[in-house]
C-alpha cells in the first residue's frame, strides 16, 4: 500500500464585489512537496456569479485564473512568478490579498495520490 504523505491545498474563491466580501468557490489549488506536484483546477458557475454582480467580465475572469494555474504549474509562458520554485509559488498564490481573486486559509492533508486528491477536493468543493 503506498505511503501517505503531507499535501496543502486552499480553495479558490471568485469575489466579483471585494467590498461584500460575498464569493463563490471556483476552484482548489493543490500542492505536495514530497512528489513534486502543484496544479489548480478550476470551473465558473456563470450563473452563480452573475447572481453575485450581473455586469461581472467573465472572460477577464477566466484569463485571470488561467494565469493562477499557469504560475502554479510553473508553465514557461507563466511569466517570473512561475519561474519561482514550486513552494514559493504556492505561497505566493495562497497568500491573502483583496482582489477579485482570493483564496481561502491553507488547509493540510495526507494522500497517496495529489493528483486524485485534487480532483475529490474539487469535486467536493467547487463542482
């Protein structure tokens, strides 16, 4: 059976009104050092968010959050955040900030597998 080992994840909230502080979960950010692994999935419920703040840029918003996985992945068209190790940018994406883009407290876990863990932390929490 394989070893379960240390990961930490945070959830990604759009917050279309920063001053509401109202938001919606639309994705989770997943890290584990042991295997090397950070991703983001991520999926808009339009309508959800359109019921927040109906004139909100949808597609400004999807840009944004593709450059969130992009600088967690450590894509080469990621920019210099990307360019940064692999915890450097998962604290850099998970720190607290006001913007219309923010993420929840980092929680801890132990999994066998981040990727699947990933997908069932999605699932759970922003599908």
């Amino acid at each position: 059976m394989p070893e379960k080992t240390l990961y930490e994840y945070a959830v990604v909230r759009l917050v279309p009104r920063v001053e509401r502080e109202e938001f919606i979960n639309v994705g989770v950010a997943l890290y584990c050092r042991k295997y090397r692994f950070a991703n983001v999935l991520f999926d808009i419920d339009e309508v959800r968010a359109r019921s927040l703040f109906p004139d909100m840029d949808i597609e400004m918003i999807k840009a944004h959050l593709e450059s969130f996985v992009k600088i967690c992945r450590g894509a080469k068209d990621g920019g210099k955040l990307a360019a940064l190790d692999q915890t450097e940018r998962f604290r850099w994406l998970t720190a607290n900030r006001s913007t219309v883009i923010q993420c929840s407290p980092v929680h801890p876990g132990l999994c066998e597998d981040p990727a699947e863990t990933l997908q069932l932390l999605f699932n759970k929490l922003v599908l």
